[in-house]
C-alpha cells in the first residue's frame, strides 16, 4: 500500500526551468542536458507564473429515465494544453506567437519582422523542462501547436510579455529523474 511522503513534494520553477522548443521530428530528449544541445532552442525568461497544464476530457453523461440517474459515462475526447508567458521579445518568441519568419535586415541596424495576414497555428516539438533542485520532469510532445495568443500590453508600468497557448497534439510523454518514479532511493 502507497503511503503519504513529504519526500515527494514538489515545488518547480529553479534557475534551469524553462520552455525549449525544435523543428517538428526532433528526437526526444534522454534528460535535461540533452535540451542545451541542437536542435532544441530555449523560449527565453517566462513571466513569473511560470507553465499553467490543461488538461481535460469530454465526458458524455447517460442519463436513466428513473430519476434521471447517471448509467453510463463516455469519454468523447481529451485536450493538452501547456500555456506559458514568454518575458523575452526575441525571434523565436516572435515566430511562435505572431507565426513570422527569421527578421530579414533591411537596413544597418533595423529589422523588418512581416507580421502574416492570417496567422494560423505554429507546430513544433516541445520541451518543457520543471526543475526542484536536483529532480527535473520534462513534459515532451513530439507536436505542440502554438494556437491561442493573449493580449500584449505595452506600458512603462510593466513587462510587455506575450502569452501563448500549446496545443499537445502530438505524442506526449514525461520523463523525469524522480525517485518517486525510478523506484531509487530518496
């Protein structure tokens, strides 16, 4: 029988946290060293919520005629979401919330970034690395889609960031080092 252990608390979000993002086909990751490596490029500063996970099913309940208890439940269809709050504006952070491409120079020192007409998704495989000390959870998907983007404040009063919502719809998978997982002693 499983029983309770202060041991297996969690509380992420240390220094080496963080979003990394690779062209879709990537190789999962063996542990976190293997996301500071090509092809995986690091989203940059997160605001200070850190990754919010969504998670549901969509459930059809039956009902029964007599008193219109519940017979049967169905489950119709799951959705993952991961949503983050980039902190950085920088290209990576620009292709996956606008959809744009590499910023081509158009003069010395200025960029020109076009902004697409209709922006739709932006796929790729995605990393997303949690660490608490020692211990590290990757939450791997082989296709995370970048599909709803929050509004962008620009003020003197406080960071412009740019929020972003992962659909994972890809393969998806944790990997983590946890004892509580391994099986090693804590």
């Amino acid at each position: 029988m499983a029983e309770r252990s202060i041991a297996n608390l969690r509380s992420f979000g240390d220094m080496d946290s963080d979003v990394f993002v690779a062209p879709l086909g990537a190789t999962k990751p063996a542990g976190k060293d293997d996301l500071q490596a090509s092809p995986w490029d690091v989203l940059g500063w997160l605001g200070e919520d850190g990754a919010e996970e969504g998670f549901s099913v969509d459930v059809t309940k039956f009902k029964l005629f007599q008193g219109g208890k519940t017979g049967r439940t169905k489950a119709n269809g799951t959705e993952k979401t991961m949503q983050v709050t980039a902190a950085e504006s920088n290209p990576l952070v620009f292709e996956l919330f606008y959809g744009t491409t590499t910023p081509a120079t158009v003069s010395a020192g200025v960029a020109e970034i076009e902004i697409p007409d209709g922006a739709g998704t932006v796929a790729r495989a995605a990393a997303f690395l949690y660490t608490d000390g020692d211990l590290w959870y990757i939450r791997y998907n082989t296709r995370a889609e970048v599909t709803d983007r929050g509004s962008v404040t620009y003020s003197n009063s406080e960071l412009s960031t740019r929020q972003m919502t992962f659909d994972l719809v890809g393969k998806d998978y944790w990997l983590t080092n946890d004892p509580a997982f391994t099986g090693a002693a804590a």
